[in-house]
C-alpha cells in the first residue's frame, strides 16, 4: 500500500510542474495594452457626494450635441430633467426641439409615425430598431446609456478614461503582435477591454459643444468628464439622498451602539459582581472550623 502510495505522489508531483512549466499561454496583445482607469474625481465620490448640477446641466449639453445621435436615454424621462434645475417651461422647451421624435401611431390612418416628444416621454433611441442602430455603426451596438456607468467597471472614469484616452495604436504593439492591428472601421482605446471599438472618437476638439458665459471652457478633458459626471446622475439619480441617508442611519447606529452597551453594563451589574467563596473562606466552611476548634479547645 505504502508503495502505491509512493508512486501515485510522485506521478502527481511530475505532471504538477510539467504543467506548471510548459503549456503557458502566450501573451496576448489584450494582457500587455489594456489600461484600467484613471481615476475621476466627481463631486458624487466618496460617503459624502453630492451632484454639482451646473456640471450634470453641461453634462447634459454633451449627451445632447453629441452623443444622442448614436445613444439612447431609454430609462430617463424629460421632465426627470428638473432636477437638474430647469424649469418645467425649460423641459417642454428641450422635449418640443428634440431631434429625434418619439414613435407614435397616426389617429387616421392607424400607420406608424413619429410626432414631437413631451416632457412625460423618455429619451428616445436615434435608430428605429437594433438592425438599423447595427446598420450606421459598422455592425456594433450602441449601448443604451441610462445604465452605462453602473454597467461598467469603473463607472464615470471609465467613460472618462474611455472618451479621451483614443490614440494611435503603440508602434512595439504592432511589433510585438502584427495580428492585432486595428482592423479597418474600428478604432484603437486601450481603455476599452479588446482595444478594439466601433466608436468613432465622439469628443474631438475642444470647443466643439459652446458652454454658456461662467462655465469652465469645454476642453475635450472637460467635457468628457462633465458627460460621465451626468451619467452618474441618470444611472442613480437618488445618489446624493441615499448618501446623505446612509450618514443619518450610520450616526444613529452608532449612538445605539454605545447606548445598547451601557444598558447592557447597568442591567447586569447586579449578577455580575457576586463572587463564590469556596474552601476556608466559605461561610459555611469556617462555622464548621469554628466549632471543630470550640470542641478541641483551641485558641483563635
Ligand atoms: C457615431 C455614433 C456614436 C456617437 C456620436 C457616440 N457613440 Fe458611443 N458608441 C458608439 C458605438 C457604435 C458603440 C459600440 C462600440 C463597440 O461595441 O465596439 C459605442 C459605445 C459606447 C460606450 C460603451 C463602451 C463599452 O464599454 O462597451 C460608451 C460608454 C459610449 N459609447 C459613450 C459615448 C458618449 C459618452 C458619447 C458622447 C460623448 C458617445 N458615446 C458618442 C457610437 C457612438
């Protein structure tokens, strides 16, 4: 037995590190390029967020001039749009000029048709179906972008580090691995997971969306993170409360803490004080010593 015992370990161990040693994959592109991303300080970070609405407003102005021509808000209403400080007036306004109208049915002949959107519609999708959104978009899918930031890794950096983070694909990439040239209609992103997008680079130049007088100047930089800052809204729009809760009930707990352990302390003072005597120190026992030594006639 003690010989099988032997032989059986000594097969495991070999075919352990051969293992180990020789069938490595080999690197790929993907392993080497990939960059996670770099960080995004927004004012919804950290226990303590809050959304600076001027930033989701010029967020919001980004999605609109540039990103709506290719991705739908399909979980966000226009009137949703008065958190971000405008005003009804203001959303019917910006519902009424939307650019894409909302599918409809038309009340004579019963035929689809689209009509002006209202505060009370949702932000609809640019393409009529996937095919189409397939179609404009050398066969990718353009993702609805409600959820974008929470459906990512990395949320709002991502989509930060993502939008600026487009450039010429490394010379010791293509050196090292001439298959993973960046096929023809596809652009090169480290951030994104193959390297590889069908989104052209949306945020070009600077300037190119015109922020009104008092904002920051809408540097590529700037817009891009003030786009990401406004996904963080439509992915959580109840951030800042659900922050500002956690606060109160963490505080609370806290407090109930400390009291819970003073009740605790004055409820068992009582029991726990009370100490057994055993052996000569027991009452019981120096009564008895007493008269034992009472009865022999010794002293003390
Ligand atoms: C010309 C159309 C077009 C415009 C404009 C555009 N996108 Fe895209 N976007 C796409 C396509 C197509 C994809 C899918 C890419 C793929 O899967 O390769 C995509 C994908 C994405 C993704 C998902 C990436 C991932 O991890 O899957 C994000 C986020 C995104 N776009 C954000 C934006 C933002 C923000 C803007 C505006 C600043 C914008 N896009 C403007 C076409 C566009």
């Amino acid at each position: 037995m003690g010989l099988v015992g032997v032989v059986f370990s000594t097969v495991l161990l070999i075919s352990f590190f051969n293992n180990i040693s020789a069938d490595k994959p080999e690197p790929t592109a993907e392993e080497e390029f990939h960059l996670s991303p770099e960080p995004l300080a927004l004012a919804s970070n950290g226990p303590f967020g809050k959304f600076d609405t001027k930033q989701l407003q010029r967020g919001f102005q980004v999605y609109k001039e540039v990103c709506a021509a290719c991705h739908g808000l399909s979980l966000v209403a226009f009137h949703d749009l008065e958190a971000l400080g405008y005003n009804e007036a203001e959303v019917k306004a910006i519902a009424n000029q939307w650019p894409i109208e909302v599918p409809s049915v038309n009340p004579e002949t019963g035929e689809a048709a689209t009509r002006k959107a209202l505060s009370s519609d949702r932000f609809p999708s640019p393409y009529a179906n996937e095919t189409a959104a397939r179609a404009a978009n050398n066969n990718a899918l353009p993702p609805d972008l409600s959820l974008i930031t929470k459906a990512r890794g990395g949320g709002a950096a991502y989509i930060h580090s993502l939008l600026t983070g487009y450039r010429q694909q490394p010379a010791e990439l293509l050196q090292k691995f001439p298959a993973a040239k960046t096929p023809e209609g596809l652009y090169y992103n480290p951030y994104f997971p193959n390297l590889n997008l069908a989104m052209p680079p949306p945020l070009t130049a600077d300037g190119q969306v015109t922020y009104a007088p008092g904002n920051p100047a809408p540097t590529v930089d700037q817009m891009s993170t003030d786009v990401s800052a406004f996904l963080v809204w439509t992915a959580e729009p109840k951030l800042a409360v659900r922050k500002a809760t956690g606060l109160w009930v963490t505080i609370f707990l806290l407090f109930a803490t400390v009291f819970g352990y003073l009740a605790y302390r004055n409820l068992w003072a009582s029991e726990k004080r009370k100490v057994r005597v055993t052996g000569a120190l027991d009452p019981k026992n120096q009564a008895k010593s007493a008269s034992a030594k009472a009865k022999a006639g010794i002293e003390g």
